[in-house]
C-alpha cells in the first residue's frame, strides 16, 4: 500500500487492465476463481467509468489452441461484458505490451499507474505487471482481481507484487 498523501501529491493518473478473461479459459480451477475474481473487477469498472479513466480489455489469441477472433472461446466470460467503445488489446505473448499498442494507448491518457486484473496470475498477468514496470509504469494488482488454475499461484503473484484493495481504490479514485 502506500500513502494516499502520495496519491493526491503525484496526481496519479491510473488506467485498468481486464487480462485474459476469456471464454477458454474458463475450466477446471480457473472457473470458480475467476467467478471471485470477476466480482472485483466488476466492482471496480464503474469506478474507472465515473473518473473518465481507460479501461483496457486484454485478449490473448492463440491461434494453435483456435483462441482467435471470433471463435466463442476468444470472446470474454459471460459476466464480464466490454461495452462497444471498449478499448481492446489483442496479443500474441503473454506480457500485453509486447507488440501491442498497450503503451501508446496508455501514455495518450496520461497513465501512470496501472491496476491489474485478470487470468492467468502467474503467466499473463505477472508478465505484464513486469513489462509496465519496464516501461516506468507503476503497476498494482487488484487485490482478489486475479486468477489462476490454483489459489496458491494467485496469492503468490499476489504476494510478490504491489497490491490495491478494492476499499483503497475506491478511496483514491474519490479523491482524484
């Protein structure tokens, strides 16, 4: 965590990230943790909305495994729905700013700080928060916001990097 002086001193200027929460992923232990994980991130969009601040939805195309435009696996979990302006990332690696417009849609906005959500904690969502820490961003998972296959690599990831709870960005996004 970190002080909420340094928030309103540093005007922060935060964007979030929807990684991965799609349709072929959700199975096995990646459904019930990405049913929690999506009450997060639901509860935390209109929040981003209210401010005027990106959203950006993250879908991985994996063409070997036929997650690809427009196959239903591709397409996002029920409960989470982008609205038709929605500003959509496809990728082809698991860090969403390699080869991406990741970046440039960022900086157009001003962001400096990145809130994360998303599948898979270890992989994807863990690629990413390295690669917007290389691009001087100042990257925060959701607390809870995360999946995995198992909850011991989601409280890893968890554990390992700067979180946000859902109460605390609340607090910050108020006084923004």
């Amino acid at each position: 965590m970190f002080p909420m002086s340094l928030c309103v001193e540093k005007n922060m200027k935060l964007g979030l990230m929807i990684i991965d929460m799609q349709k072929e992923y959700y199975q096995g232990g990646a459904l019930s943790q990405m049913d929690r994980a999506v009450e997060y991130i639901n509860a935390v969009i209109p929040l981003f909305v209210a401010k005027n601040l990106p959203i950006i939805w993250v879908q991985d195309v994996d063409e070997g495994d036929g997650v690809v435009p427009g196959a239903e696996g591709f397409e996002f979990i029920d409960s989470l729905t982008p609205p038709e302006n929605a500003i959509r990332i496809h990728k082809y690696y698991g860090n969403s700013f390699n080869k991406t417009d990741c970046d440039k849609i960022l900086k157009e906005y001003g962001i400096d700080t990145v809130v994360m959500t998303g599948f898979c904690a270890e992989y994807c969502v863990l690629s990413t928060y390295r690669g917007a820490k290389d691009l001087d961003y100042f990257p925060v998972i959701l607390k809870n916001g995360i999946a995995s296959t198992e909850e011991s690599h989601k409280e890893f990831v968890e554990n390992i990097s700067e979180t946000i709870t859902y109460g605390m960005l609340k607090k910050m996004l108020d006084n923004i």
